[in-house]
C-alpha cells in the first residue's frame, strides 16, 4: 500500500495516480494526473502495492480505521490452504455423506475459478455475468455451453432471473474457490456415472453437500489445526502489516479489528502476522497495536444496527468470555470487581467477542460513522452493509487486481493502438456509408 500521513491528522490517500493513468477519457485521451500528495506521488510504491480510489476520501476526518483479519490481513496461500479445504471436504463427503472413495484421489486446480462467478445449483452450471446481470460464459461442469445452450437457458426468460439463493450461490469469497471447483467435478462425475453418487442425489442436493462438508472444516478444526501447527505453510508473510498499524497509531487515529475467526485462532494468525510467533511462543504483544478487538463478531450481521447480539469480553490467557453491559465487564454473583484482572492485562486492547456495530462506536468513542474506515475482502460480509446502511468508508482487498493492473500496464501501449485503429475504422466505415448515401 501507498498513503502518507502525517502526525498532525493530516493524511491523504496518495496514490490516484496510476488511476488516473490508467483511466482514460471516453475519446480515448489521456486524463491529467490529479496528485493527492504535494510531492505527487515521486516515490513509486510497486505497482501491485497501490490503493485505488474510486471515489476521494479525506483522511482528515477519518479517526478510526478498523479491519478484517481472513484473507484482509492474512492472505492464505490458496495453493496449500484452499488445497486443505478441498480435500477436508472431499474427506467428509466420502466419510460423513456416502460418496464414493475414488474421490479421495481427485486434486484441486487453485487456479481455476475466480471470484465473482455464480453457480447455478439445480442446473449443474458455473456463470460468469456482466455488470448487467446477462450470463456471458456458462459451463457444465467443466463443458462451456453453446451460445444456442446458453441463450436457451439463461435469455429467454420473460421475467428476468435474479441469480440469487436459493437456487444460486455467488462465489464471493476467496474462500468458495475450493467449493466451486469440487462442484464442477462432482457435476461431471455424476454425468459421467450416473449410478455412483448416493441414491436421490441431484445437482442441488451435491451443492448443499459440498456446502455443509466446507462449512463443517471452518468449524471442526480441519482447517485452523493445521494453521495453528504451520501458519507459514499456509499464510503469507506480511512485514508490511506492523509499520502500517503502527504508521496509523502514530497519526493518533484508533484502531481496530473485527474478524468472523473466534479469539483462539485469531490470536495465533495475528502472532504469525505480527511477531512472526508460531503456536508455542505466542504471546499478546501484537495487541498493542490496536485499541478494541472483537472476535466472532458473525458479519454481516454485526453491522445491523438493530442486532440485539451479547457482547463478551474475552480474557486473552484463558479464552473465558465475560459478560458485559454494553462493554462494562458485569460483576458475578459473590465477586464485585471481576474486571480488575481484565483491565490490568489489557489496558491498551480490550478484546471481545460478539456484539455488534453500536458497541464498537460506544468503545471507540466514535461520533459519526463516516469518520471509520474499515478494510476487509469480502464485499458482502464486510463492505456492503457497513457502506451501504451505515455509512462507514471501506475498503476492498481484491488481490486478483495486482495481476489484472499489471496486465493493464504492460498492454498501455497496444491498447492505445487499438484504441486508434478503432477510431480509424469508424471513420472509415461513416466515409463509405456517406459514399454509399450519396450514389443512391
Ligand atoms: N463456518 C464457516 N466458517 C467459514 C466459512 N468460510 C469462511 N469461514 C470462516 O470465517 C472466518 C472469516 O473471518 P474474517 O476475518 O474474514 O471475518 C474465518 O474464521 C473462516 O474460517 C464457512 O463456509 N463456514
Ligand atoms: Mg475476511
């Protein structure tokens, strides 16, 4: 990432310029670059480590910046941890759900799908849409429908499809490529062997399969075990991470972390990604560089204001949870100060589980919601409600980007050519047609 911040809360997001040399007017001419910072961005940060903007957004009134920790902070290396999540699911279809054992032998292409597909349960298919909501390319498994097939399919409707559950399911997250995958081979499996997928079993009833087999390794351990024991294996190493949260501390701005991980788990990425601690020598150090932590926070729903979810502090050694009010460690019965321990351990972080949006604000003092900033990856659990309804800023980590805005700049000079040719083709083409007009 790319930003200046000086201490005198006056920071500025520094980097419009490769969007702005990027983006090109509609004629094809290239806009001024509009610098943010007065040194107009002279120290180049890589361009994978840019932040693009959308839209301006004064770091001045930001006093709170907060984050996601899975795939936000700690970015899986998909070739190791969606390749366990694969073969944890496999592992619990063959064992837990009666299918068949050769699956065990089956691998997992991590480069095959993409976020931002949706699948289509009933029918066995994987789309890729456009902007509009019109299926572009359709798949079967892993056949690419006809454009006949596809038109038959998914554009003849009167009224149009939402592409939404229950029949559909978007692959939003980075964690959903392992699932899709699996469904694309289970769906040419059973096309294939039609008697060898257990009794009453259809495309739909596969997903579902797939789901609450992927579903059940995030809970039972599959998972955040092999994590715990190798996080390098499977976490990249970020030396980035501390300068920034230390960069935003020192601008005096709070900060804050709520992840859908429960506090054991988190306490050992955030050792990794922070300490580079593994699983013996972890520590809570890494915690002061934050104000409030919450834990098992289950977005989205943490944003709904009107959420009546507990709030409980976690005391960071044992993992207990203490119940609050509205943040306020709440005395037991036979014991009146229960929270002194808590405040001792933890005066810089308090660390908390549950709760929702309004208690954050309350712990963080914040006034308006506008003046947080939240960074997280996946645009609906973290960025949609939290933008849309509350009117936080956000943030979205789309690491995809890095290889597509690469692309965009080592092609700048072909596609400004193209750009030409098809000027000079429109021309070309109105000068026949005036042609054409004028021997008639
Ligand atoms: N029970 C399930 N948990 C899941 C699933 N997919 C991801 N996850 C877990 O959610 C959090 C994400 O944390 P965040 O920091 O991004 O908020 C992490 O613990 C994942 O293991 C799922 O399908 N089922
Ligand atoms: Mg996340």
């Amino acid at each position: 990432m790319s930003y200046k911040m000086d201490k005198g809360q006056k920071a500025v997001l520094a980097d419009q310029r490769l969007s702005s040399e990027l983006m090109e007017s509609r004629d094809g001419v290239q806009e001024p670059c509009i610098w943010s910072s007065p040194e107009g961005g002279k120290d180049e940060a890589e361009l994978g480590k840019r932040i693009f903007c959308n839209r301006s957004l004064n770091m001045r009134n930001i006093i709170a910046v907060g984050f996601d920790m899975d795939y936000t902070l700690a970015q899986y290396k998909p070739e190791t941890f969606e390749k366990l999540a694969y073969e944890g699911t496999i592992e619990k279809l063959v064992s837990n759900l009666g299918y068949p054992e050769e699956l065990l032998g089956w691998t997992f292409n991590w480069k095959y799908m993409v976020r931002g597909l949706v699948v289509d349960k009933k029918r066995g298919n994987i789309l890729k849409m456009d902007r509009h909501k019109y299926v572009k390319v359709a798949y079967h498994g892993f056949r690419e429908l006809t454009k006949e097939e596809k038109v038959g399919t998914y554009g003849n409707t009167l009224i149009r499809d939402a592409f939404d559950e229950p029949d559909y399911a978007l692959i939003d997250t980075l964690f959903s490529l392992a699932e899709a995958y699996l469904f694309s081979q289970l769906v040419d499996y059973m096309d294939k062997n039609p008697g060898r997928v257990p009794a009453r079993v259809d495309y739909a009833r596969m997903y579902k399969d797939v789901r609450s087999a992927v579903d059940m390794c995030h809970r039972d351990g599959t998972l955040k075990q092999m994590v715990a024991k190798d996080p390098i294996k499977y976490i990249n190493e970020d030396k980035s991470i501390v300068p920034l949260l230390k960069m935003l501390r020192d601008s005096r701005r709070a900060t804050f972390l709520v992840t859908n991980s429960l506090w054991d788990y988190t306490n050992i990425v955030m050792n990794f990604l922070c300490e580079s601690r593994t699983l013996d020598a972890c520590n809570f150090d890494w915690l002061q560089y934050f104000d409030v932590v919450i834990t098992g926070s289950a977005k989205p729903g943490f944003f709904h204001e009107e959420s009546n979810a507990n709030l409980f502090e976690v005391e960071p050694e044992s993992g207990k949870l203490i119940n609050t009010d509205n943040g306020t460690p709440m005395a037991q019965v036979g014991n009146t100060s229960p929270s002194i321990t808590l405040k001792k351990q933890n005066e810089r972080c308090r660390v908390f589980q549950g709760g929702t949006v309004r208690h954050l604000h309350k712990l963080l003092s914040i006034g308006s919601s506008s003046q947080v900033l939240y960074v997280g990856d996946h645009i609906y659990g973290d960025i949609l409600r939290s933008k849309k309804v509350l009117g936080w800023r956000t943030m979205l980590v789309v690491p995809e980007l890095e290889a597509e805005v690469k692309l965009l700049w080592e092609l700048r000079d072909s596609r400004k050519a193209l750009q030409l040719m098809r000027s000079d083709r429109d021309h070309i083409e109105d000068q026949i047609h005036r042609l054409r007009w004028s021997l008639e």
